[in-house]
C-alpha cells in the first residue's frame, strides 16, 4: 500500500466533507475500490468513533487504523488535522495583509467593478425580461420597495410575482 496515496486519498475526503461522517463516501468509495478496505473496517471504525468521546469525525482515525496500522492512523489524524490548520493560517495571512493600504484600495477597486458588473448585467437582464410598460411598473416598484429597506426582500418578491400575475393574466 502506498502511503502517500493513502494519505492523500483521507487528505481529499477531509478537504471535501465538512466534518461528522461526511467524509465516509469519498472514502467508502476510494478504499473499497482499490481493496485497501472491507465493508467490515467501515462498520468497525464507525462504531468506534460513535462510542469513543469526541467529534464523530475521529471515525476515520480508527478507519485508518484498521486498513494499514498505526501509520495509517497516523496519516488519518495529520490528514484530518492538516485542511483546520491550513484555514487558520490563511485567517492569520489576511487579518495581517487586511490592514495594509494597498490591500483596502485594491479591494475597493474590486468592489467596485464587482458593482459595475452586476449592473450590467442586470440591465442586460432586465432588457429581455421587461418588454412593456407593465414589467417597467413592476420592475421600479420591485426596486424602490427594495431600496427603502422597510419592505423584506421575500415581501418584495412576493408582491412582483402577484403583480406580474395582475398584469399578465
């Protein structure tokens, strides 16, 4: 069995899951078919990780344990541990870069085009969508209600799809 492989395999599981027993398809399915694991290391590490104290994602630590040792418990743990700790580094790398001036003009400026963009393509959008008077009414109505920030979004949506039906019957 390759270690690497086999770390890299609990590395994407642990990377596509968020926790719990998210992780058992991804590595249900990748153990089963290259046989480094049976129906039988499933059943068992589950049922470990549901008696051991703890989170229920320590699972594939007694998973890993059962297809290839204490190295593969090993490299379960570091594979499960490694995605946790590589967020709190990037949270340290951007709360450190996130006060630089570069950092907050150059966001701005992002924001900025992001504004641009989505307008944009809402008016191009709504160039197909209202094609009469009726839709224009609906539409400004539909966006003043939403600017005034009183009305809640569900409500205005609610109130443009009875309008729409008004009008369009």
């Amino acid at each position: 069995m390759n270690w690497l492989a086999y770390f890299l395999l609990f590395l994407k599981a642990s990377l596509l899951s968020t926790g719990g027993l998210g992780n058992l398809p991804f590595l249900h399915k990748d153990l089963i078919a290259l046989g480094w694991a049976r129906e039988a290391d499933f059943v068992t590490a589950i049922a470990v990780g549901q008696v051991s104290p703890g989170p229920t994602g320590l699972w594939s630590i007694s998973l890993g344990y059962l297809t290839f040792g204490w190295l593969g418990a090993g490299l379960a743990l570091a594979a499960l541990c490694l995605p946790p700790l590589l967020a709190l580094a990037v949270a340290a790398f951007y709360h450190r870069l996130e006060t630089l001036k570069p950092a907050q003009d150059f966001m701005r400026g992002l924001s900025l085009g992001v504004v641009g963009l989505t307008l944009a393509v809402a008016l191009q959008l709504a160039s197909t969508a209202v094609t009469d008077w009726r839709g224009v009414a609906i539409a400004a109505g539909s966006l003043g209600l939403a600017l005034s920030r009183r009305v809640p979004v569900i409500l205005v949506l609610a109130l443009a799809a009875l309008a729409g039906f008004l009008f369009y019957r």
